[in-house]
C-alpha cells in the first residue's frame, strides 16, 4: 500500500515477512502464495508491500543468480506486490526453536555480515519497482553488547567503508539508492538514541542511516521527537520505521500483573525487560523470565517488555501495550510539512509465540491478524494526513 504525503513523497507500507519461515526461493514464492496476497486480497488493496526477509542461504544464491532475482520480481509483480525494503536483522535459523542472543550473530566485525548485507543491497536493487525512488535494508545496531570491544569496533568500521563504497557504486549502477539502516535494540552496542549518535555518526547518509524500531524506543523509555532531534543532529536520516509495539506494565510488584508477563514468556527470542525506576533512571534484564525472578528488578517503576505485540490490539488486562509510543513516533514522522522518512514496516513476528490463547489459529488466523495490523496502520497514517493512492 502507498500513500502519499503533503511534500509529495509516497510512503511505502509493508509487513514484514520474518513471521514466516522460508528458506530458499521456493518457499518465499510459497508464502507470497500462502500468506501475502490472501493477506492483500483481504485489505482489498491493489498493491501490497513486503518487508522482505531474506535469509543468508537464500540471499547468497540470489546475489549469485540474476535470473533467479527476475523470477522473484516476476512473481511478485504478478501477484500485485512490491518490495522496497529487506530486513537484514537476522541472518539465518530465525524460526529454530532456540534463537535468543544467536540473532545478533554474525555481527559487524565479522565479515559474513558484511557479505550478507552486500547480498542483500544487491538483490533489492534489481527487486526495487520501476517506480520506487529509493531501497532499504535493515540490520542489527552494531552487535550484542557482551561479545563487543575495541577491536570489533575497529573491524565493523572497516565493514562498513567498504560497504559505503558498493553501496554507491550500486546506486550508480541502478540509478536508486540502496540505503542500510541500523536497528537500535535493548542490550545491544547501540541500544538508545544518543549510542547512535556516539556510535554512528559520521557515517555517510547517503548510504546508512537509522531503522527506527517503535518497540524498541519504547522499551527504552525514549520519547519519539527527541530520538528524531538526536538523529538528526548526527546526520543519520531514518532510511526506515518498523512500526512496533511493546508490553507495558504499569506494577510489576502486582501478582496479577506477574501472572500475565510470566505467560508472554517462552522460549525462542529474547525478550529485554527494562524498568523505569523513579529517581533513579532505567534498569533492566536480558529476558524476562529473569526480570520475574524474585530481587532481580526493583519492582517500584513501570516494566516494558521487548515482546512485539500486535499493532491493533491490546493485550489482556493489566498489561498494556505501547501503542501511544507508536501512535507519537508517527505524528513526528508524517504529521510535519516533510516526511522524515518513506518506508514503514509492521513488524510483529512473534505471532507463533505469543500466549497459547492469543495466538492465530492456523495460517488463516495469522493472514487475519496481519491484514488487521496492515488496516491499522492505514487507518492511522490517513489520521495524521496520509492520503492513500492507488498503484
């Protein structure tokens, strides 16, 4: 779906394809099949974008393959969708039954990630419609703190001058712009917005900026204009937004409150619990089946949860979402005279592990609740002034 803004820039809306577990070509022409355009057909929408998620296995073969990149764009384009933008978080094994800290891997001081993400920038620009101004491509801020130092930092800033360099010399080739966001999350190198700016900086925006996650600014306690200010006055654009929500719980210390977070826990992603401590700023956990334990986090300040949440409906009392966070991100993106961006991704992928009872039933449930999320966010952008437009 498109929209256009007041300044005439079409906005690109999209759901993100890392809910659903694809391997090869093959299986991500099945779910185009299988989940996107039933989901399309749903919205009665004449073009719906993806947010495609490209593992590495799949991403090399096509780098290595032009032809195989024309059918992938055939096949969309025949099915009335379109791809502007890749999601390039997680490189492999986003579906096995044990992910947590293995998402961060590799990261940037590691070449793999380098060549991923060259992968990637190369096939979008042969993905990209005739029509789009420009690509993205989203990936992990940096690495997980724990397994950063020095000499990783120096490694990743290499990566990334050799990535700059083919990243325009892909824009010359193409005529369009690929551009690579980082993705601050809680618990990595750059989780908050001034770690982007200290750590980020200077890099090239013309080829890298910011991938705005809502759910993760909002674990982090973070308020939406500030990060923008922050951003901007580093010279990072946000190449991306990954409309998101988080838990919210206004008091942890209740035992029904407890009760509820202890059922969001499971055992596949990682789930970062922060806590706003009063007078005392931010604490937090890793996951949150050791946020629960008993003297791990204060308990006398709101929790957030790095769980993501269906956009259009809340969870069961006491639990709140985050969706006022998501609702300011994007008032300060859209509802000024310039669009701040141009891509925006609904990106919940937990469906499959969210509590037994509000999970979808089947394939059928998960293109119902993706097609109400997709609905949402094209009620709210309209809200704020949007103008949806067909094509």
């Amino acid at each position: 779906m498109r929209f256009r803004h007041a300044d005439g820039t079409t906005v690109h809306l999209s759901y993100g394809t890392n809910v659903h577990d694809a391997d090869d070509l093959d299986d991500v022409v099945a779910l185009l099949d299988r989940y996107a355009t039933p989901v399309r057909e749903r919205l009665g929408a004449d073009r719906l974008g993806l947010g495609l998620w490209l593992p590495e296995p799949a991403a090399t073969a096509l780098a290595q393959d032009p032809s195989g990149v024309d059918r992938l764009r055939a096949e969309l384009t025949a099915r009335d969708l379109e791809v502007v933008t890749l999601n390039g978080f997680p490189y492999r094994h986003f579906h096995a039954p044990v992910v947590k800290r293995d998402v961060y891997l590799p990261d940037w001081s590691h070449p793999a990630r380098l060549d991923y993400t060259r992968d990637l920038s190369a096939v979008l620009s042969r993905l990209l419609p005739d029509d789009a101004v420009r690509g993205s491509v989203s990936t992990l801020p940096l690495g997980w703190r724990a397994f950063w130092s020095p000499a990783h930092r120096e490694r990743a800033l290499a990566h990334f001058d050799e990535l700059g360099r083919e990243l325009t010399a892909l824009a010359r080739t193409y005529g369009r712009p690929v551009r690579v966001g980082f993705e601050p999350e809680p618990g990595c190198v750059v989780e908050g917005a001034d770690e982007v700016a200290a750590h980020l900086s200077g890099l090239d925006p013309d080829a890298f900026g910011v991938c705005f996650d809502t759910c993760h600014l909002a674990v982090a306690f973070e308020e939406p204009k500030d990060a923008l200010t922050t951003w901007a006055g580093a010279g990072l654009p946000v190449v991306k937004v990954q409309a998101s929500c988080a838990l919210h719980a206004d008091d942890p210390s209740d035992p029904a409150t407890a009760a509820a977070l202890a059922s969001f826990v499971e055992p596949r992603f990682l789930h970062q619990t922060r806590e706003a401590v009063p007078g005392a700023g931010r604490v937090g956990c890793d996951d949150l089946d050791e946020a629960l334990r008993p003297g791990t986090l204060p308990g006398r300040g709101p929790w957030r949860v790095h769980f993501h949440v269906p956009l259009h409906a809340a969870p069961a009392q006491p639990l709140r979402s985050t969706r006022p966070v998501l609702e300011s991100a994007l008032s300060a993106l859209f509802a000024g005279e310039c669009a701040l961006t141009d891509h925006v991704e609904v990106e919940t992928y937990t469906w499959s592990v969210l509590p037994p009872e509000q999970r979808p039933d089947g394939p059928d449930g998960l293109v119902a609740g993706i097609a109400a999320e997709l609905d949402w966010a094209r009620r709210h952008l309209a809200g704020i002034g949007l103008k949806e437009v067909s094509g």
